[in-house]
C-alpha cells in the first residue's frame, strides 16, 4: 500500500474521471494501463466535472505540498506521478469551484 499522500491523488484522478470505485486496488489497475489511462486524463474535459463529483474531490483534500513534504526531494517510486495527479486536481478544482461560482 503506498502512502495516504498517494493514495489520495490517485484515487482523486479517478473520481475526477466519475469512476466510484476508488479502492487502491482499482487505482493501481489503472495506473498498470500506462498511456491508456493518461490519455483518458488528458482528454478529459473539466466541464464534465459535477457539482456532486466536486464536493467528492474536494472532500478527499487533495494536496501537493503533502504530496512534495512526503517525498522531502529525495525519489520515490510513484511520487512525481502522485505530485502531478495532486497538482492537476488542485487545478480542476479550482476551475470548478469557479465555474460553479465557490470562489469568494
């Protein structure tokens, strides 16, 4: 199992794809599908994100200073995967929470 800091930033990637299922064991399939699964990322549109599916990613707390503050610079296998799953969810987020007009 890898840290909580991981976990998170990965299971937020598949809730931001609307996937439900955000066991390690599911994020970790996933994850083995290598470009298949980035490509789906990557082609995934923001203004697909629900107002429900972002209440569920903003209540996983996604964070990429956790993310960084784990890893402390030195490497660790899945670490910068993790930092730009947690800095990309930081992004969508924060585009939705604005589209939905969240910002203050």
């Amino acid at each position: 199992e890898p840290p909580p800091e991981v976990e998170v930033a990965v299971a937020a990637v598949l809730t931001y794809l609307c996937d439900t299922n955000i066991s390690w064991e599911n994020c970790a399939t996933s994850l083995r599908e290598g470009r298949a699964f980035l490509t789906e990322v990557a082609k995934f549109n923001t203004k697909h994100v629900t107002r429900n599916n972002l209440d569920r990613l903003m209540a996983l707390e996604v964070s990429s200073e956790k993310v960084a503050e784990y890893a402390g610079g030195q490497f660790i296998p899945g670490v910068y995967t993790a930092l730009c799953f947690a800095v990309l969810i930081e992004a969508v987020i924060r585009v939705n929470m604005d589209r939905f007009g969240l910002l203050e």
